[in-house]
C-alpha cells in the first residue's frame, strides 16, 4: 500500500531537515532589530515567536531558542496569549525533532492556555497537533480521539479549513487498517466537498489521491483513475506528482493497456529524480517493475527492482525494501534461477522481522512514554501543591506577627488558624502518599504490560518465521511436484512395458524350444538387460513415491491454517485421539498388545485452541510410540517374559512458581529410547530415525510448530533402554482451588 498523503492545515507540519544550519534571513534580523530596541515586552514575545517561526523549517534547535525566549518573557509579564503561542510552536519543533514526549507535553500546557483564553481556534489546532503526533505513534485509537475533538471545535465555530482538515486526518487514520476502509472513504469524502467550497487547491489535490488509493486497493479503477486525474491536474510537476502518476501506471498495467501505463511511469521516474525526491523514485521504480512484469518484460522488471533495491537500503525505506526482496523473489522463481529467489526471499523475510521488530519495540516505547508522561504530571502536581502549602506557611507567619500585637485577645484566634492549617497540612501529606501510591501501583502495571510485550514479539518474530518459510516450502514443493509425477508415471509405464516384453520373449523362446531353436548369447544378453532394466524400474518407482510422500509432507508443513480457536476440554481431546490411534495401529498390528495407562485432572480448564490442530499432535507423538513400542528389539532385555510395551497419558493443572498458571501434558513410552546426539534433531523437518518409506521427519516438526503457535512449549526426556516422555505445557487461565 502506498504511503497515506496528509493535509495538516494549521497544524502540525512535520519536515525532515539536514543538519546543516541555515545562515541568518533578512526578516530574521529585522526582528532582531525589533526586541533589542523595544521596550515593550510583548512586543518581544510577538518578534521571538515570529523568529521561532522563521527557523521551524530550517534550523529546529535554534527556533528552540528563540521559543523559550518568548515564554520566559511572556511568563515574567503573564502574557497568556504569546504564552499559549509560544508553547504552540514549540510543541511543533519538538515532534519535528522526533522528540514526541516533551511534544505531547508541552502542547497540552498549550492547551490548557488556550482552554483558559477560550480561544476555540487555538484549541482545535492543538488538538489536531496531538492527533497527528499519535497518529505518527502508531497509535490510532489515541489519534482518532484527537481528531474528532478538534472536528467538534471546528465545526462549533464553522472553520472551513480546518473542518476539511480534520476530515482529511480522520481518513488517513482509518485507511491504516483494511477492515474501515470505507470509514476512511466516508471521511475523505466529507474532506474533498469542504474543500472545493471553499476552493482549496492543495487540500483538494491531496484528498483526491487518498480516495484514488482507495478505490485502486478495492479494484474499483474507473473511480480510481478519475480521482488521480484530479489530483493531476493541480500537482502535476511537483513532489505529489509521483503518487498518482505511479498508481495509474499500475491500474493501465492491470488492465493490458501497456503504452499507456509505461509513459504514466516514466513521467513519474522523471518528476522524481527531476526533484532527487530518493523515496518518490523508489515507489516509482517498484511500481514500474509491476507492470513490466505483467508485460511479460521479466529481465527489465529485474532491472527494475535491482535499482529500487539499491535506492531503499541507501534510504532505509524498509517497506519498499521488502517490496523490492519479494518482487524479485517471484521474478527469479519464474526464470527457473530457484537460488536467487530463495536467498531474496530469505532478504525479504530478515526485513519483515525488523519492521516486526520495529513495531512492537514502538509499542513498548510507547507505553514507557505513556508512563514517563503521567509520572512527570503527577510530579508538576506534587511541586504545585508544595508551594501552595509553603505559600500558606509563610501567610499564617505574617499573620501570627501582626496578631501578637493584638494582646491577649487575639491568642485564641492565632491557636485556632496553626490548628487548621495543621489540619490542612495532614491532609495535603495524606493526598501525596495517595498519589505516590497510584503512581507506584501504574508503574507495576505498566512493567508487567512491558513483560507481556516482549513475550508477544517473540510469538509475532516466530510466527512471521514460520510464515514465510511455509511460503517458501510450499513453492518448491509445487515446482517439484509435476516433474516428479512424470517420473513416476513413466517409470511405472516403463516397467509394464519391460513385462510385456519379457512375457513375449518368453513366448518366443517356447516356440523355438518346440521347432529345436536354441538360444544365441545375444538372446541372453538382451534377457539379462531387460531384467536389469526391470530391477532399476522397480527402484526408480519406490524411490519416487518416497519423494512424493516428503512432498506432501512439505506441503502438509507449510498448510496456512484458518482454523479457528475455541475453548477446548484437553481430557476429552487426548482420549479421544487415544482410542482413535490405537484402534488404527491395531488394525494394522493384531498381534501386538500395548497396555494403555491414562492420568487426566479433573480439574483442568478449558483452553483456547485449534482443536483440529492439536488433534494433529496428539497423533503425531502417539503414532510414533505406538511404532517404537511395536519395534523394541527384545535382545536387548534383560527380562524379556516381564516386558509388557506400555503407553502412559497423563494431564495436570499447576501454578507456575514465576507467576501464572499452566496446563502440563505428559505422553511417555517405556520403548528403546532416544540416543543424546539425536534429541536436538528430532524437531527438524525431514530428520527421522524411520527406515526409508515409512516416514517423512515431518510429523514431530509439525506439532512443534503448532505447540509454538498456541504459546505452548514442548520438551523430551528419554533415557536409552528404558523409553520416552514427550511434555506439552500450555498457558491458562483459571482457579486451582
């Protein structure tokens, strides 16, 4: 998905500058003039604010300067206006720093200036702030409660501008996700028809491009075209140009009108690195390879996507990095060069575990934020109430002074007011160990939350893992699978049709046995080969249904799985799997008796699971001891009349001495055991100790998997000689009692 365009009209305006200091403007030092010879201090404010103002763009640490200036002045004379101002541009320098905690803070002091004032434009202003730095947080739900805020303002005092505004932002939050896309339609919409009343040409042009995008990601192109068409025809040469010039390419690629859309794509290649706009060129170039690639034009898609490869590791631009791995990933895959598209796929695959990285590490900066912002209020809170109680010590002395004047008259008055402000100040100390307490109370929360995100990104790092590797399993297997299908059938044809000659020579050989033909050594030699040929027939056909059979287990082990979870009784489950995988072994083993064994909880909970899925392991690990306990050489024991081969079920429900409760289910065997230089390989795919034709390596590497995907783990303890137990633990939720 393209990125979203964002109108932010009065509010915040996020830049990207060098670290190069930009020398002093002319209006610069006129102002300068200005606050040097004035005497009037709020005039000063005023000139400070408009030189805050001057550098916001080009030189943010020195816009700073001249902003605390201008509060420090305007808080010396109570300036409220040029106070709430000024906190309003340094609110915007801060988060153009990247700088979002002391931005969100200062803007709400801004805020509360602005709330005092009853200025309803300023507010609407800040609050928009406040929703676009959120929203650049990756908190959406923070960010929408912001921008509606400022809607309702915007609305009371009928502010065009920033009513389209506000719209526009709501939109570009809702886009973030797939299921309100139509939310964010309805809202861009509402934007476009505020802007063309009071014809507003940037704003049009960029709410035209988010609703072509829109209607391109629901394959509506005729929509699409026209709203990019108008978003054209007011930004066409400058550095909006390259979206929309791009995403017509696309749409005319799609549908087969190839002239069109390749000269839609070099006049966004040209507008982008016309303006050297490195980020415009890489999605440029990316959609470009796109259509290409449905020209049939694979090697100049390559060519295409090496050069967006190159430009987004110069620009960091993970997205379009992934984008550019997976491109020509496909493209490498189509060309039958199988190892170049895996090592890109593996390219693609590390950065989308960063860019998961990168998301949940923001969560977690985030809530620390969260915390660090709350705390640092309730510190200001506690700061004020000490000076109000230190400003009523210092009134109640004055007033002991002048009553001590008043004689004797006076003293009841004086012990009664230090009674009160006694009282007063018990009160004050109980109200900050309360809230010392609340504080300490969130920071627990707030580190548990931190536990709790860390275990959830090493589950989303494993999943995007298994993902991709499943992806990447399931297209080999695909490629390999007809090949391999032509060589079992021809070999199978082949040996019927080495029979069929062998059956006629045989034939032959009768009748030239009956009319007193004897036999050359020809005749001979062509028998041997035949059955030669025969016998490798018979190979070539045993060993291909062995690699059709890991086939299907490649494609088995990379199966995406819809399944969905649902509280499960885990007793219920791991019996009836019992009962169905002995009653299939018996079929197949009448002779051989296993002693069953089961030890269910009665207490245990219900667990969310994919039931078919852990179904899946319960036979997997049950099979396999079925087959070692069936196979147990009995050379090897010492008493052979007393061995009974014997599986045991067992569950239980504890409480997990870090915290937490756990549900444990234990299959253990008493069969030959696992060698130690093995036990590390038994979870691989395609490492199996079963002789060739009777397994795949897949099965105990599937329920690994599954096991990891429900946030379970599982561990084996074996003993040689004396057998196997498999532990599953699962998390759960529940009481012991």
């Amino acid at each position: 998905m393209m990125p979203i365009r964002i109108v932010l009209v009065f509010a915040l305006s996020f830049i990207f500058i060098s670290e190069k200091s930009f020398s002093q403007t002319p209006r610069a030092d006129s102002l300068l003039t200005v606050i040097n010879s004035s005497a009037d201090d709020s005039l000063k404010v005023r000139a400070y604010l408009d030189l805050g103002q001057e550098f916001l763009s080009s030189d943010i640490s020195q816009a700073i300067h001249y902003l605390d200036d201008a509060i420090l002045i305007a808080l010396k004379i109570d300036y409220k206006k040029g106070l709430a101002d000024a906190y309003n541009l340094q609110g915007r320098a801060l988060a153009n720093q990247g700088n979002f905690q002391d931005a969100i803070f200062i803007n709400r002091q801004s805020l509360t200036e602005y709330q005092n004032l009853n200025d309803k434009a300023g507010e609407a202003n800040i609050l928009s702030n406040l929703g676009s730095i959120y929203y650049r947080m990756g908190n959406s739900s923070k960010a929408l409660e912001y921008h509606f805020q400022s809607l309702k303002i915007s609305q009371e005092i009928d502010n065009k501008l920033r009513i389209g505004t506000s719209y526009n932002n709501i939109g570009t939050v809702y886009q973030k996700s797939e299921s309100t896309l139509d939310d964010a339609l309805d809202s861009y919409k509402k934007a476009l028809d505020v802007f063309e009343q009071i014809d507003y040409e940037a704003g049009i042009s960029t709410v035209a491009m988010n609703i072509g995008e829109i209607y391109f990601l629901e394959f509506k192109y005729d929509s699409a075209i026209q709203y990019h068409q108008v978003a054209l025809e007011i930004c066409d040469g400058t550095i909006d140009a390259p979206f929309p010039l791009t995403q017509l390419g696309e749409i005319y690629g799609i549908l087969g009108e190839f002239e069109t859309a390749n000269n839609y794509h070099r006049r966004a290649l040209g507008i982008s690195e016309k303006l050297d706009a490195k980020f415009d060129l890489t999605q440029s170039l990316i959609g470009f390879a796109k259509t290409q690639k449905r020209q049939g034009d694979s090697q100049q898609a390559i060519r295409t996507l090496e050069r967006a490869r190159v430009l987004a590791l110069e620009i960091d631009a993970k997205n379009e990095l992934k984008d550019a791995y997976e491109g020509l990933s496909e493209l490498f895959a189509l060309a039958g060069d199988y190892r170049t598209a895996y090592e890109n796929e593996i390219n693609a695959k590390a950065v989308k575990e960063e860019i998961a990285k990168s998301s949940t590490d923001e969560m977690i900066r985030q809530l620390q934020f969260e915390f660090e912002l709350s705390q640092k209020e309730a510190e200001i809170e506690l700061l004020q109430k000490d000076t109000e109680l230190k400003n009523a010590a210092v009134s109640n002395q004055r007033i002991v002074i002048f009553a001590a004047f008043g004689g004797l008259v006076m003293f009841l008055f004086i012990s009664i007011s230090l009674f009160r402000n006694n009282l007063s100040k018990k009160k004050a100390n109980h109200l900050l160990q309360v809230q010392k307490e609340e504080i300490h109370a969130q920071r627990e929360k707030v580190e548990l939350a931190l536990d709790q995100l860390k275990s959830t990104q090493a589950q989303l790092i494993h999943s995007e893992k298994m993902a991709s590797l499943g992806e990447l399993t399931a297209g080999i297997a695909h490629e390999i699978k007809n090949p391999l299908n032509f060589v079992n059938n021809f070999s199978e044809v082949s040996y019927d049709m080495i029979l069929e000659i062998q059956e006629l020579r045989s034939r032959q050989q009768a009748l030239d046995q009956s009319s007193g033909n004897s036999r050359t050594e020809d005749d001979k030699l062509e028998d041997e080969l035949l059955r030669d040929i025969r016998i490798n027939l018979e190979k070539v056909t045993h060993h291909g249904q062995r690699a059709d059979a890991i086939v299907q287990g490649m494609l088995e082990h990379s199966k995406i799985r819809h399944g969905q979870k649902e509280a499960t009784d885990l007793n219920n489950l791991a019996k009836e799997y019992l009962n169905l995988t002995y009653q299939s072994f018996k079929a197949k083993n009448k002779d051989t008796e296993i002693k069953l064994i089961t030890d269910f909880d009665p207490k245990l909970p219900k667990i969310e699971i994919v039931r078919q899925d852990f179904g899946r392991v319960f036979l997997n690990i049950i099979n396999n001891a079925f087959y070692v306990l069936n196979k147990k050489p009995l050379k090897n024991l010492e008493n052979k009349e007393d061995y009974i081969p014997t599986l045991t079920l067992s569950t239980s429900y504890y409480s997990k001495p870090q915290g937490g409760k756990s549900v444990r289910i234990s299959i253990s065997d008493n069969g030959p055991g696992i060698p130690d230089k093995i036990k590390d390989k038994i979870f691989q795919p395609f490492f199996t100790t079963k002789p060739t034709g009777e397994g795949t390596g897949l099965g105990l590497s599937l329920s690994y998997d599954i096991i990891k995907a429900n946030g379970g783990e599982i561990k084996v303890i074996s003993e040689v000689g004396k057998g196997t137990t498999f532990v599953i633990e699962l998390p759960a939720q529940g009481d012991l009692s």
